[in-house]
C-alpha cells in the first residue's frame, strides 16, 4: 500500500523552507538558494533538502552550503512550529547536481547541433 502521508508531509517541508530561507534566513551566503526536491524517510525522522543555486563556482557552492549548515538550526525550529508532526525531521541539505547535469548535456548537443550544421 503507497504511503500519501510521506509524499505530502515531503511537499509541505519544501515549501515552508523556501518561504523560511526567503522570510527568516538573513545570511547573504543562502541568498538565491531554491529548494528543488525533498527526500522524507518512512518514518518521517529525516529529510533530505535538495537545493540548486545559480552560481556554479565551486567556492561560492561550498559558502552556501556551510550557510545552509549554519542555518539549520533555526530553519528547523521553524518547521516544527509551523507543521503539524509529532517529531519535526532532522534536515539534511544537499546540493541537486541534476540541473547542471542537464544543463550539461543541453551544451553537448548543441555542440553536436552546430557541428552538424558545419558539415
């Protein structure tokens, strides 16, 4: 039998931690950061935020994350207020490589496109 509970509890997290990094979180290191996908264990004990920054420098990468760390705390006594859950999940963030991975590939096959069109 599917678990909805999981899938809706995961949604409400993404939500409220984007409205929480927007409304609450004054450190410029998460400035621009958007929450993509929230991974939510059975038991809804943890949950995995994945995030995408526009920046793709790896020094820049590395201060967001250490923000996000930072943060933490605060984003997570946040939700505990403003869910209704018995326990409030610990939060572990991570970056989504997805996007530059499609963005990647998006650039190879222009590069595919261009040298066709060159032939």
């Amino acid at each position: 039998m599917p678990n909805y509970r999981v899938g809706r509890v995961a949604q409400e997290i993404q939500r409220e931690v984007n409205d929480i990094l927007r409304k609450r979180i004054r450190d410029p290191r998460v400035e621009g950061v958007t929450i993509t996908e929230v991974d939510v264990t059975g038991d809804l004990q943890q949950a995995t935020v994945l995030y995408s920054t526009l920046s793709e420098d790896p020094e820049t990468i590395e201060d967001t994350q250490k923000g996000l760390e930072k943060a933490t705390g605060l984003i997570r006594k946040e939700l505990g207020s403003r869910l209704t859950l018995y326990r409030t999940p610990e939060l572990t963030f991570q970056r989504d490589e997805s996007l530059a991975y499609g963005n990647r590939i998006e650039e190879l096959l222009n590069q595919i496109k261009q040298e066709d069109e060159e032939e």
